[in-house]
C-alpha cells in the first residue's frame, strides 16, 4: 500500500512558477513509477509527467507542458516534484500524484494503483 500527499499547489499569475510536491509512505518508494495528471472542470484526467522506477529515472511528459515542466524524484524522501515554469491560464487544474509498482511500460493514461487527494492550481491572466 502506497498513500500519496500532494502539497505546493496555489493561485499565480500567468508567467509564474510554482512547484508541487508529493510525499509517499510506505516502504521500495524507489520500485514505483510516479506520474502527475490533471483535471480541470468538465475535462477529464489528462497525463502530464512520469517518471520512471529506473535508475536513472527517465521522465516522459504530454506536449503541452513540454519545455515548461520538470519533474524529479528524491527517492530517500519519497517525494516526487512537479516544477512548473511559464504558467499559463490553461494549465488550472487540480493536480494529481499517482504511482505504479515497477510497470513494464510507461504509463500515460490514468490506470494508476495508487492517487492521491490533489492539489488545485489556479493561473490567472
């Protein structure tokens, strides 16, 4: 079992940065890939990043926060991070972490074990 505690979310200005967070607990937090989609209102969940339960981790991210979004991991915190530069009104959504044991292929649909409870990012113009 694997709990998931999304944190860093808020409201900024188009052009802005913020960075989200996600805390897991639970034991082999390195043997899970770990991915961030998003949902805005009356949209459904779309994928945003991953990254692998390999070392080294690779990363795979949608086209649209292609060049604007990082994401990394600190497998001796369990934590995975979503750093997002050059915010755009488009990307308000709630944000989601989600994590898969050791799959054998990436995952950029929401078919995800684990969630967690989101975090809301608003970008205003």
């Amino acid at each position: 079992q694997v709990q998931l505690v999304e944190s860093g979310g808020g409201l900024v200005q188009a052009g802005g940065s913020l960075r989200l967070s996600c805390a897991a607990s639970g034991r082999m937090f390195s043997d899970y890939a770990m991915a961030w989609f998003r949902q805005a209102p009356g949209k459904e969940r779309e994928f945003v990043s991953v990254i692998t339960w390999t070392s080294p981790g690779r990363s795979y991210y949608a086209d649209a926060v292609k060049g604007r979004f990082t994401i990394s991991r600190d497998n001796a915190k369990n934590t995975v991070y979503l750093q997002m530069n050059s915010l755009k009104p488009e990307d308000t959504a709630v944000y989601y972490c989600a994590a898969e044991f050791a799959p054998t292929m990436i995952r950029t649909t929401p078919n995800y074990a684990y969630w967690g409870q989101g975090t809301q990012v608003t970008v205003s113009s």
